[in-house]
C-alpha cells in the first residue's frame, strides 16, 4: 500500500511547477484551481486508524499522515489548509512532491511565496509566471463551542456574545488585510476550520426540520466574513442546507461529544476575480454527503475541496521570500513583483535604507522576477531583503533572519525575579516561525516527570500543565509580555516559574528559559 501511494504521489510530484523566468507577460487565460481545507487532527499522526482512539506509539502513527496525503490526492487539490499540522507542514508537502509554507500552514503544488504585507495572513501562490493568487488560512478557537450552548439551552444572546468574544477577535487580521488585495484584483482564498457555524445553515427553514437547531442564529463569524465580500463556495454550489447539510464535523473520533452537534464549521471561502464550479466534501466511505470517499478516513473533521476558474492576477509591489529564517551560508531566494519597473533588489540590515546595501542584483527593468543570494558573509542577525526604484526609494521591504548552522532555539526572560502582578517579558530566537509557534508559562518541573523519552511525538510531552501562553505570531525572533490578557491565572501565586518555547500548535517544546521567581 505505502508503495501504492509514494507512486501515485510521484505522479503529482512531476506536475508541479517551476519557478518561472522574469519578465511582463499578457494577462493569462483563466486557470481552473481546486482549494482544500481539511483538520489534520494533531499533526496527522496521533490517531489510530484502527481503533479511531489516540495514537500510543513513541513515534507516532506514521500511516495517517500517508492516509492524509492520499485523501489530498484523491481529491485533486491543488492547494490545501491545513488546521492542526503541528509541525506536519512541510512533512505532507513532501509526500506530495509540493511547496510548503509552515508559517501559514498552506501547502500548494504551486510555488508559494510569503510576500511583504502578509504578515503570516496570507501566501502568494504563482499560477503563472508573475501571476498570483492569494491564500490565506486559519483555525479559530474550539472552546467554549456555540452549538453546544444552544444544545444546553443558552439563548440566542448569550450565544452571540459568546461568539463575538470567543471566535470573532481571531478573524481580524484576515478582515483588514483581504479584502484591499481582492479590490486590486487579485484572487483570494480564505480556507479554515472556523468552530463556527454558518448563518446560511442556521435559518429559520433550518430550525423547523433540525431539532439541534433551536432557532435560526446570525453567526458572527459567518456574517463578518460575508459583509467583507467572502462567498462560501460549498453552499454557493448546494444552495438548500436542508437537502445537503455538508456536515463536517464529526466523522467521529477521540474528541467526540457523547451528545454531539454536527455541523459545517470547515470553509472555502473566496473573493475577487474567482468563479466556483463545483464543492465536494472528502471524507469516510458512506458518510452523509460526502463526495471524495477515502478508507480508514484518518481524521475528526472531514474536508471539503471546491473547484474554481481564477483570473491570476499580478498583485501590488511586493518582495519575498522562500523563507524567513536561514541557516549562514545556506542561498537565500528573494521573489519580486511590481506594476511598474523596479531597479534593484538589495540586502541590507533590518531597517536600513537601499543605499546600505550589503548585497544588491539590478532587476533589468523586468516586473517580476527571483534573484538568489549568498549568505555566508553575512552575521547572524536580522535583515531586509528590499525592492527600490531608480532613485533608491525602498518599495517593498521584507525581514529575514540568519542564523549560525549550530544555533538551537533560545528563550528567557528579561528579569529573573518579579513582584505578584508585574508584567513579564520573555525574548527569543531561532524559532522556526510556523503558524501556531507559542510561548507557555509554567511552574518550575512541571510535567518533566510525563516527559515521554524519545522524540515526544504523541501526547503532551509533559507540556499539558501551561498556565498561559502567547503566541509568537510567526516571527523567528521577538518578544512577547504576559499579563493579565494572557489567558491565565493572574496575578501569579509567589513561587518559581519558567518559560517554554513550543511548537505549531503542539506540545513539543524547543527552549526552556532559566527559572524565575515570582516574590511574596
């Protein structure tokens, strides 16, 4: 079976596409796109595909993350988000023969590109040379979840303002930086799982034939998204939740409610110059509605993959790159785009203007294109790969880290010793920068006597006990204050802390920082 499937992954392998040379080119013909997004349930290898119970083995169960694959290729994706990958990103990409980007947990049989103004919200994917869409992809909250309350008896208030404190915050960046890149023309796509149902399934049609649903609800998710312009392509192409409800969750598994709600809570959205043709849920042989049937399904969420016909569109000046932290020596890729001729790309310090550059290429006029650069002169630190004009004016401007081969994550602390209340500080460096990377507040040996040996691919390697935590938000090297927003207890109880650095939305941890305290 295993060697079934590398063959058949092979096959998508050769189709991938290359870079593409530089160069104007005429506006391309439509291109037919099919976008996924499917819940890996924890990195895709934590469930036993034989009981559906949680995965025991030291190092993971290796065949659901093949099982994965297969699904994504059975479906004829040809760009996937990826909820709960939890460091898998790059591992699923592979089996696939496809492009990766961990920061956005998006793979893509298209080269992707992680443009300046992204801001970890959103890839390009290059369709054709010089010509883009835009992926964007995201995972909100799962608890407390609204159609439980409805199931418990809360009323329509109280679920809206659990909704809007619990799940609509999540959605801001992806509110404020869409929509401007669909108003200049570019293709965007927003995939999820967004533990929110849909207004469009809850109606008061609904409510008379679903005894789970009590009363139509205006999902504040689902309402946001649509005022901004997103349409929701599956119930774009099945228009009667009634006749076709597209339940996603759940096919089952360890996380199931004894007293389950199901539901559609996994999206492909999209806006700007994009037609859906069709909308297919992917899911276990035999299940309600679904489309794409594939054995043992190794997943709690089923997928839905849509079909479009995009117009790739050149999008506003930006500079890109493969990868935002780079290892001294290893060459460091940069894409370009512009509407209009640049002059050079250059390297240059963070911050810094073009004139200091430290390495620069001239462009030749073209409008898009991708120079390499060396690295093994440059210092551990952080710099900005920069587009500029004729007259050195910077038009673009992305940051990018380099670090020595042998640097290992690093995190601490600014003080080693607090009064009850007082912020705290914590620094780092050399993470690698995935979407869900997080920093964990824990008592002193917490969970060091859980620690599972090995590599601590399955469970909570000892990293379940967390007090609060603050994400990263993708950036390599940062800093970060808890305090009373940080979803934790607060003030801290005197006594001795300390500081994790954990993986994409995991419980692996790469750094731990030096004991603190906390006074009386």
């Amino acid at each position: 079976m295993q060697r079934l499937l590398l063959g058949l992954l092979a096959v998508i392998a050769a189709g991938a596409s290359a870079a593409a040379p530089a160069g104007a080119n005429p506006p391309p013909p439509d291109v037919v796109l099919k976008v996924m997004t499917q819940n890996i349930f924890h990195g895709g290898d934590e469930l036993n595909l034989r009981t559906r119970e949680f995965c025991h083995l030291e190092t993971g169960c290796v065949r659901g993350l093949q099982k994965i694959a297969f699904a994504i290729q059975r479906s004829g994706a040809d760009a996937v988000g990826l909820q709960e990958p939890e460091m898998n990103t790059q591992t699923i990409a592979d089996l696939l023969g496809w492009y990766a980007s961990p920061r956005t947990s998006i793979i893509s049989r298209y080269p992707l590109i992680d443009p300046s103004g992204g801001n970890g919200v959103y890839v390009y994917a290059e369709l054709s040379p010089g010509r883009y869409v835009a992926l964007a992809n995201t995972h909100l909250p799962s608890d407390p979840y609204g159609p439980y309350l409805v199931r418990d008896g809360g009323t329509l208030q109280q679920v809206l303002q659990l909704e809007r404190t619990a799940r609509l915050p999540f959605i801001a960046d992806q509110l404020r930086e869409l929509p401007p890149l669909a108003a200049a023309g570019v293709p965007v796509f927003l995939t999820g799982d967004f533990n929110s149902p849909s207004s469009l399934d809850w109606t008061a049609a609904v409510a008379a034939v679903r005894s789970d649903v009590h009363y139509p609800v205006n999902w504040p998710v689902s309402d946001a998204l649509r005022r901004v312009g997103f349409v929701d392509s599956y119930r774009e192409i099945h228009s009667d939740p009634i006749a076709v409800p597209g339940f996603t969750w759940t096919p089952g598994g360890p996380e199931e409610d004894p007293h389950e709600v199901f539901d559609r809570i996994d999206w492909v959205l999209h806006m700007g110059p994009v037609r859906a043709t069709a909308s297919r849920i992917v899911g276990e042989p035999g299940g309600p509605d679904v489309d794409v049937e594939v054995g043992p399904w190794p997943s709690d969420h089923r997928g839905v993959v849509s079909t479009f016909r995009v117009a790739p569109a050149a999008p506003p000046t930006f500079v890109g790159v493969t990868g935002r932290l780079i290892d001294r020596g290893d060459p460091l890729k940069v894409w370009f785009g512009t509407r209009a001729p640049a002059n050079r790309v250059a390297i240059v310090h963070a911050g810094d203007p073009a004139s200091a550059a430290l390495l620069s290429q001239p462009t030749g006029g073209a409008l898009h294109g991708t120079p390499v650069f060396p690295t093994a002169g440059l210092s551990p630190g952080a710099y900005d790969a920069v587009l500029a004009d004729a007259s050195g004016r910077v038009t673009a401007r992305m940051r990018v880290w380099v670090k020595a081969p042998a640097a290992k994550p690093w995190i601490a602390t600014t003080r080693l010793a607090y009064a009850p209340g007082e912020p705290i500080v914590v620094r780092w460096r050399n993470d690698p920068g995935m979407h869900w990377d997080w920093i964990g507040l824990f008592r002193a040996g917490a969970g060091d006597a859980h620690q599972h040996p090995a590599n601590c691919s399955v469970g909570y390697c000892g990293n379940g006990y967390y007090l609060a935590y603050e994400y990263t938000h993708t950036d390599p090297s940062g800093q970060v204050t808890f305090d009373a927003g940080s979803g934790g207890p607060w003030p801290l109880k005197p006594g001795t802390y300390q500081m994790r650095l954990l993986l994409d939305d995991g419980y692996r941890d790469v750094a731990r920082s030096v004991e603190f305290v906390v006074r009386p």
